[in-house]
C-alpha cells in the first residue's frame, strides 16, 4: 500500500544578491557594510561617504576642485615677517644714503650705510623676537586666567559665553548649548588647571597633552582671537625679519661701491631701489592676495616705491637744507 507523505510548508525569506551595476564602478572597492547584533537595520552614512564625488564620472572630490584663482599663499605671519623687514630694509638705508649723499663722497655713504644697516638687522631681529614673546607670554596669561574662570563658572555661564561666540554667525542656542557641554566634558576629562606654566611643545607631544582642545582653547582662539605661539615661531620671526631687512638694506648701497662720487652714484641707487620697490610691491599683493586683478599688482607697486621715494626725498633735502645753512 503505497504511503503518501505529508509535507509541511514553511515561508523562507529571500535576499536578493546585489547587482552587477552596483559592485562595478568606484563601490567595487569599498568594503561591505557592517551591522551590529544590535542594530535595528539601520546604518548611519559615514563622513567620507557625504561626498557628492560619488555621484561624479571622474570622481573628483570638492575639495579636489579648482577655483579660477587658485594662487598658494604662504603663512600671513612669515609673510608679515618679510614685509617688515623687506619695506624697512628698502626705504630706510635709501633715506639713510640718499641724506649722505649730499656729502659729496661715496666712502662716508657706504661706512655710515653699512652701520646703520647692521645696527638696523640686529635690532630689527631683536624687535620681532621681543614682540613675538610678549604676545606669547600674554596669551598664556590670558589662557590661565581663562581656564580659572570655567572651572570656577557653571555650566549655565558657559553656555551663555558660547552662544555669544557662536550666536552671531548663526548657530542656534540648543546646538551652542551641546557644545559647550561637549567642551566642557573635555576640559574636565584633560584636567589642565591653568595654574602652572604651559609645558613646552616636545612635552606636550609626549605627553599626549591635547592643550588646543577644551573650552578654554575656544573661548580663546574663537572669542578673543588669540592663538598658541609655538617657541620656534620666536627664532622664524627674529631671523626673518633681520634678514629681509640687511637683504633689502643692501641694495640701495651697492652703487656707492663702485662710483667714487656720491650724487653720481645717487641716481644708480634711486633707479635700481625703485625698480626693486616696484618688484616688491607687485610680489607682495600677489602673496598676500590684495592683488585680485592688473590693477591691483599696479597699486601695490606704485604705493610701495611712492613710500619709499619719499623718506628718500625728505631725507635727501633734510641733508641739502642743513648743509646750506652752515656754508652760509
């Protein structure tokens, strides 16, 4: 007797495999997406996937694209470095030896320039170094007194300190209040009172001291607009600025080496100074980023050499003035 067996039917979910499309293109790469035991199916997209180069044929990122000006400018402090020295070094040796000139002979311009060229680089060096640690020895003052106060203030005080830092460029009160208190978790977890002097910059780093996060760090940088200076920036600004200054100083002499007479060799030193203030002024718009079109290279230039022929002029007819004065 034939037995017919019973089959029970049961319902199985299908997961469709992913398509060919899919897997090819840029996604061919990028490894499968990774769901926790707990998850509810749900995966929130990752910041580099934000990135609208995915939807792009050549994949290039935002920050890959170009703009029509797309000039690479160099660090505004070292650029502020060189402008001192460079227009210091330029305008005052040139007022210096276009005054000495009236003299008659070149020997005096050139001992007297080379003198006060030294003199001006040492003490052009010494100034930057001084100002540059004054303003790191106030920001340390600030960044004590500073970081007293939050740990001395409530969390409702804070709270209103950074919306005022982050209200007018348009972030809302529940957001500057979550990040006050994120900021402010990070200050206690870092645990730095303020009340000792701020280690050096290797200490720092082996130390894993993270001195530019916290509250304090941004109550400074974005409240007061003031930043850390490293101690290596103190030696860049002394030698940057002494240096622009004996290299531009050395140009408005370099006639008076070669011609004995001194109003002779004047008029080498007006033309080639000019020409190097004109060059300088075009080169400082482009750097820092004044300079947007021709005209702008062309103010830079014209201003420059204006600043400098005049200090030459007035100091040129102090010399005439008081030379005549005496003979009569």
């Amino acid at each position: 007797m034939p037995t017919s067996s019973s089959s029970t039917s049961t319902t199985t979910t299908t997961i469709p495999l992913p398509s060919r499309d899919a897997m090819s293109g840029s996604l061919v790469n990028k490894p499968p997406p990774v769901w926790s035991l707990e998850s509810n199916g749900t995966l929130t997209t990752q910041l580099t996937d934000k990135c609208d180069r995915l939807g792009r044929q050549d994949g290039i990122c935002c920050k890959e694209l170009k703009d029509e000006d797309d000039r690479i400018l160099i660090d505004p402090d070292v650029i502020r470095d060189i402008i001192i020295g460079l227009s210091d070094g330029l305008t005052v040796p040139f007022a210096l030896t276009a005054g000495l000139s009236g003299l008659g002979t070149s020997r005096i311009v050139v001992v007297g320039g080379l003198a006060e060229l030294i003199a001006g680089a040492i003490s052009m060096g010494i100034g930057g170094f001084l100002a540059s640690q004054a303003e790191r020895d106030h920001y340390r003052f600030l960044q004590r007194h500073t970081s007293s106060r939050v740990m001395r203030s409530c969390i409702g005080e804070m709270e209103r300190e950074v919306y005022a830092v982050l209200g007018p460029v348009g972030v809302d009160e529940p957001t500057s209040h979550a990040v006050a208190n994120c900021l402010r978790k990070v200050e206690d977890e870092r645990g730095f009172d303020g009340s000792a002097p701020a280690p050096a910059d290797e200490e720092k780093l082996s130390r894993g001291m993270k001195s530019d996060s916290g509250l304090t760090p941004f109550l400074l940088k974005f409240g007061e607009g003031m930043e850390e200076i490293p101690t290596r920036r103190l030696y860049i600004s002394a030698f940057t600025i002494g240096m622009g200054y004996l290299i531009g100083g050395i140009i408005p002499l370099l006639p008076y080496f070669f011609i004995p007479h001194a109003i002779e060799a004047l008029k080498y030193s007006c033309i080639i100074t000019g020409i190097v203030l004109l060059i300088f002024g075009a080169v400082k718009g482009r750097v820092t980023g004044a300079a947007r079109n021709i005209w702008g290279y062309i103010w830079g230039a014209v201003s420059t050499m204006a600043v400098g022929g005049f200090a030459a002029a007035a100091a040129y007819g102090l010399v005439i003035a008081v030379e005549r004065s005496s003979i009569s």
